[in-house]
C-alpha cells in the first residue's frame, strides 16, 4: 500500500462551452446517418461546435478564469500552467503560454501536453509530482480542445463522435485528508493506429519556400472495433490497479468519472467494475466527446448536480490516441 498522504487538492473547477449546438438532427443533413443510429451506438444526442474564428486560447480562458474564481486564487500566485490540448493553435508559443498571459500569471512556468483524450489524466500526474517536489502551492491544469477542425465532416463514421469544450482545474497544497492520492498513466504505441489524427503532409521542398498541405491522414481516423476492446480493458486495468496500490476497493468509490467516448464504453467499464449505474457519470449525451476536456467538464457538472460532494472519493478514468490511458485517484 501507497502512503495515503496527499500533496495537492482541487479548489476550483471551471468550464467553458460553445454556443452552437449541432443535433444528430443536424447532422442527417450533412452526412449520411440518423438520429437513431447514433444514439443507439453511441448514446450521443447533441454536442458543442465553436463558431468559426475561434481558437483552442479564446476557448480555454474563461474555463480558467472560472476556475481561479472558485478557488479563490488569484493568477499571480500560480506556480505552474499546463493546458492539455491535441488541437493547439500554434506549435509555440504553447496554449498554456497564452492561457498565462491572458490571465495575468506572471512568469509562472506553462507548457503544453499531448495525451489525446487522456491528457487530464496526465496532466494530473505531472502537477502531483510538482507539488510532491513542495515548491508548488497553486497550479492550474486546463483541458481545451476544438475537434471540429480536425473531424472529417463526411466520415459519418467519426464526425458524429466529437464536440468542443474547455474546462480547468486548480489544485493548491493540502495537508488534511482531502486530495490527489495517486495516479497512473500508460501507453502502448503498438495500438497507435486504432486512433490517429492531425498529421499534416508536407509537399515539395521545404528549401523553396513551400508551404505545408493538408494530407489524408490530417482528420481523424479511428479502428473503432479494435479501439473499443482496447478502451475497455485498458481502463479497467488501470482503475483495479491503482486501487490495489492504495488499498482500496471499488466499494470505497463514491463516484466512477470515465472518459466520454462511447456510451457503450462507459457502460461496460462500469459493468466490468461491477458498479452500480448511479456511481458512474455519464454526460456524453450533451457533449459527446470532448477528448482531454471530458473528465474535468463531468468532474464540473457533477459538482453542480450534487453527485460529487466534498469528502468523496472519486476515481477517473481515461484513455486516447497514443494509445495511452491513466488513472486518478482522489477525496474531494
């Protein structure tokens, strides 16, 4: 058994959703597909699209700043910024550097990570290790991602699967009961093909001034048979582990916040934990997948509900192109 002693504890959770709302409805007039297809395969009935213009940044920030709001932290006395994106507007200046500057940090250290749809996860464990090194009081972890620039509109069989959200999380330094006891996170680049996205093909010679081209493989592509079995199973692992390692059980779980990727997904990890539906949160319906931004958005909104209260031990899972998966383990 880990030393439950915890280092780092969420004070504030903010979030930030676009104003268009695209429908399956919606979506049978673009591509090939109904209303009730989705729903059935996915459990998806609407999500969020950013109007055009809008960048990953502009998105991201009003997450934080409700996020700082809550917590009760003021930007200059954060020590650390990660933003966990896989749709960043620029290779640099980092979101996280903007997400900084637009907030008024300071010189607070930021820097961005790529974990697809487990990047909340990561995030997570990378700030735990900040705050275990006692120089960190206040970090922010912010989740923004814009898919609908990378969703092939004409591939019925993705682009009925993402939205676009932005959410973030402070964590402050804690020595009571409440906090962040353990995570976990893994990769296998061996499954890496069962999800891809953004690369760009570069065309003619770089030396001659030719500017990059959008190739094939700039969309997502996704294996989905082979991605669901994989899903499942790499996130009942990880949450069984990181229970064992801290001697605990799922019967001292309060709350089971999966990645939203599939309702089919959520529902067999729940089943294979041998959970109770009303322990494990679901919101996909609203928002469908909204990759790193998932869990800290359903972590939001389960507050707001009353199904994640102060005391409560609260366990996340994810997993994403990489692949790569993780857990984390909390008391609110």
């Amino acid at each position: 058994m880990k030393n439950s002693a915890t280092a780092c504890r969420i004070t504030g959770v903010g979030a930030n959703l676009p104003e268009r709302v695209l429908t399956n409805l919606d979506l049978e007039r673009m591509v090939d597909t109904s209303d009730e297809w989705i729903v059935t395969r996915t459990g998806i009935r609407e999500r969020r699209i950013v109007n055009e213009g809008t960048n990953t940044y502009e998105l991201a920030l009003p997450a934080a700043r409700e996020a700082l709001e809550t917590a009760g932290v003021k930007a200059e006395e954060l020590d650390l910024i990660i933003c966990a994106t896989a749709t960043q507007d620029r290779y640099f200046p980092s979101t996280a550097c903007m997400i900084g500057h637009g907030l008024g940090s300071g010189d607070a250290p930021a820097f961005d990570i790529s974990a697809a749809c487990s990047g909340f996860i990561y995030g997570s464990s990378i700030i735990n290790q900040y705050f275990k090194g006692g120089a960190t009081k206040h970090a922010l972890l912010v989740a923004s991602e814009i898919y609908s620039r990378i969703v092939n509109w004409k591939d019925r069989s993705t682009c009925v699967l993402f939205g676009d959200a932005s959410a973030a999380v402070v964590f402050s330094a804690a020595d009571g009961p409440e906090g962040l006891i353990d995570t976990c996170i893994r990769s296998n680049g061996e499954y890496g093909s069962f999800l891809t996205g953004g690369a760009i093909t570069r065309a003619g010679d770089p030396l001659s001034g030719a500017l990059p081209s959008m190739g094939e493989n700039y969309f997502i592509e996704m294996k989905g048979n082979q991605t669901f079995k994989v899903a499942v199973k790499s996130m009942c692992d990880v949450a069984q582990r990181i229970l064992k390692e801290n001697g605990m059980s799922v019967a001292d779980v309060d709350l089971v916040i999966p990645h939203q990727a599939n309702i089919r997904i959520i529902s067999a990890v729940g089943k294979s934990l041998g959970l109770p539906e009303e322990k494990v949160y679901s919101n996909i319906h609203r928002y469908g997948n909204t990759s790193a931004a998932t869990i800290p958005l359903a972590l939001y909104e389960a507050q707001k509900e009353g199904r994640a209260k102060k005391g409560d031990v609260v366990l996340m899972v994810a997993f994403g192109g990489g692949l790569t998966w993780g857990a984390s383990l909390m008391r609110l």
